[in-house]
C-alpha cells in the first residue's frame, strides 16, 4: 500500500512537502485515542532476542530512527509507535533558525536516496524540550528520546562551545541521551569542528552542562562525517575515549557524489549538500570498522548511513555496533519498514544461536581485536626485517608501494 502511495502521490510532490505530509498522518494517527498504544502492540519490537542494554538504557530493539526526521519533537510518539527502538530528534540549536532557503530537500529515486541541505532548522532547543515534556506525560514514556544538538548558525566558532552547552542544559532533563552533532555539511564551518583540537572544548562544556542533572547520568555522544580521513577518525575515537564519552554515531551524511546510478543532470540538480542512502553504505560500514578497531569495546558505536535493509543493520551490528539507526530507509520503506527490519535482525540472531542480539558486535569486535593486534605484530616484525635488510645494503621489497599506501590512509579516501 504504501509504495502506492508513494508512487501515485508522495513522488509527486516536493520531497520537503512529501515529508511534512507523511509526517503529519503519523502525529494525526498517533492523537487518536489508544491508537499509539495498539500500533505499539503490532509493530514494536517484541522479541527478547531484539532486547539490548545500552549507554545505561534498556532498549526493546537496536533500530532507531535518525535525527533529522523528527526535528522539532513533534512527533516521538507516533514514531516510536512505528516500531524504531528509540528515536532521536533534532538537530535542535539554542537559538530558533529558519534553515536554508528553499528547496533544499531532494531524491535520488534511482539510488533510493535523498540530498538535503536543510541547514538546522528549528524552533529551538527550549521549545523542543517544552513539547518532550508534554509527550512524556501524555503517551512517549515509553520511547526512548535521544537529543541531538547543532551549533547556532548565527554564533561564530569561538563562542560554538557555549553555544552547544546552552542547548545541552535545556533539553538535559528530557533526554535519554545527548548527541553533539559536528558533522552536517549543511552549516558553514560546522565539519572544521570535528578537528581533535576544536572538538575538545565543545565535548568538555557539553559534558558539564549534563552533569548538572541531579539523580543521573545522562549519555553524551558525538556524530561524525564520513568523509573524515582515517587520522581523523582516530583522533576523534581518541578523544572520545580519553574523555569517557558514551559513544560515536558513525556516520553523518556524505558530501561525495561517486558511484551513483542518478544520471548527472539529476545529480546536479540536487545541487549541493548531505547525500544520505544506499550510496553511503560502503564508507559508513569502513568507518564503523575503523572505529571499533580503535576504541574497543570502550565506545557504544551507532552505525548510520545506507541502511535499508536487515541484512544492512545485520552487517553493522557483526561490524561493531551496538545499535544502528536510519532515516531515508524509512522514507523509502514506509510506516511498516521498522518491524520488517526488526523480524529480519530477529531471525538472523536466532539462526546464529544467539540469546541476545547484543552479542552480535562483542563477540565479532573480539574477533577484530585479535586481528589487529596480530596485524600489528606482523607488521613490527616485518618493520625489523626492512631495517635488517636497507643496514645491508637492500632496499626492502615493494617499498615503493609501502609508502603510496601510507600516503593513502592519511589522506582524504579516494572515492569520498
């Protein structure tokens, strides 16, 4: 049914104006009395294999819905009716902000995917948290919220930690957890960020104004991009680890083109901004990889990017992530889209005997860990041999490759 509609109706219309349309039947469903009680009941996540503890929270299924959908908290109970074991709202900044002008919403039909340039707007953190509040009382207890908070388009770099604590001490009290987000490619200066040096004050002030909260801890963690090179990604892995952060969601969107099946005039006419879908698979899987590899079992990993299917959340959760989320999957899937994939990752745990999905990313980050501290030992062993052989005289077989593949994975990734 739905992919009639959307075919008959939703393509038809602006991809903005689709989204407000399909949005507002869900929080017009949703207002209908016990009807977001008897969604709850058929579409949410039921099965205790689904069941994970995470970031301190107990969570009925690891498929979350995305910011970016949600970004004024209008909605959380409609969506987490929908079947998403939590969802996550925003970006929200202190101040209220209109975006960037329109249109700024596009698809990509032939990649199932969406460029947006949406540029954070809001109504505000306060006001965000105002409507969690009243959500809470009246229906979304049972929803876990993440908030995820962006800088003021208005307020320069220097005053950006600032301006993300404010934020943070406004919603502190209604979220589950708190997400920093410094890697929209559609804020001016935003990504410059996610720099070690840049990011650092911004996470400490974050982290100061949510222990504020009396009675408990509230989660904090921190969205990355995925066009980041690997030392980049290290460094943040780092950081995060070095200041006791929660977690990571990797990844944002992608400001890359490559690889797409949209023909070039159709690419051009989405112009510029934050490319999200299947297309962004690859690099978002490469980076959550990258991550665990880094920080262990010491970070909750959020895979984001290209997931569409269970065998998409499947391949993250076996790679390393704890919870997975998405956004343009749903908008192709539609309204039963979430329980599809949560019967699917259900099935595919129980085929692999396991008791708990949560044992999916210990049991292959363990294995990753054995792997790399081998290829580490190798490659110190093969490191002596060089040595040994350029005392003698010889330069070291495929030295010249060596250093080309060096180069590589401290530059930009080539195809992103």
């Amino acid at each position: 049914m739905y992919r009639l509609v959307y075919r008959m109706v939703l393509r038809r219309l602006p991809a903005e104006t689709a989204h407000q349309a399909g949005f507002w039947l869900i929080r017009a469903f949703a207002a209908i009395p016990g009807a977001a009680w008897w969604l709850r009941r058929w579409l949410g996540p039921r099965d205790p294999v689904l069941r994970i503890r995470a970031l301190g929270l107990e969570f009925p299924g690891p498929l979350g819905l995305a910011a970016g959908f949600d970004k004024d908290a209008r909605g959380t109970a409609g969506l987490g009716a929908l079947g998403f074991g939590f969802v996550e709202v925003g970006t929200v900044t202190a101040r209220p902000q209109p975006g960037n002008d329109r249109p700024r919403m596009f698809r990509l039909p032939a990649d199932r995917a969406l460029v947006n340039r949406m540029g954070f707007n809001n109504s505000g953190a306060a006001a965000a948290a105002a409507r969690l509040r009243r959500q809470r009382r009246h229906g979304a207890a049972g929803t876990i919220i993440g908030v995820n908070i962006g800088k003021t388009r208005a307020v320069p770099e220097d005053q950006a930690a600032a301006d993300y604590a404010s934020s943070a001490r406004v919603v502190a009290r209604v979220a589950d957890y708190v997400v920093v987000n410094v890697s929209s490619p559609n804020t001016a200066g935003l990504r410059d960020l996610q720099a070690a040096d840049r990011l650092r004050p911004v996470l400490v002030a974050v982290r100061e104004a949510l222990d504020r909260v009396p009675g408990r801890r509230v989660p904090l963690l921190v969205k990355i991009a995925p066009d980041l090179a690997d030392a980049e990604i290290d460094a943040i892995a780092d950081l995060a680890v070095g200041l006791r952060l929660d977690g990571i969601i990797a990844t944002n969107t992608t400001v890359s083109r490559e690889g797409l099946a949209s023909s070039p005039a159709e690419v051009a006419a989405a112009g510029a901004g934050g490319l999200s879908g299947p297309p962004l698979r690859g690099r978002a899987l490469a980076v959550l990889r990258r991550l665990r590899a880094r920080a262990g079992d010491r970070l909750v990993l959020i895979a984001a990017g290209g997931i569409e299917t269970p065998d998409d959340a499947w391949e993250r959760l076996r790679a390393g992530a704890t919870l997975v989320q998405a956004y343009t999957g749903f908008v192709y899937g539609g309204p039963l889209w979430p329980r599809i994939v949560h019967r699917g990752l259900a099935r595919r745990a129980r085929a692999a005997g396991l008791t708990s999905i949560g044992e999916t990313a210990a049991g292959e980050a363990q294995v990753r860990e054995a792997q790399v501290r081998e290829a580490s030992v190798g490659e110190a062993a093969a490191g002596q041999t060089a040595a040994g052989q350029t005392a003698a005289g010889e330069a070291p077989a495929g030295e010249a490759a060596a250093g080309e593949a060096a180069a590589g994975e401290t530059g930009q990734p080539t195809s992103w």
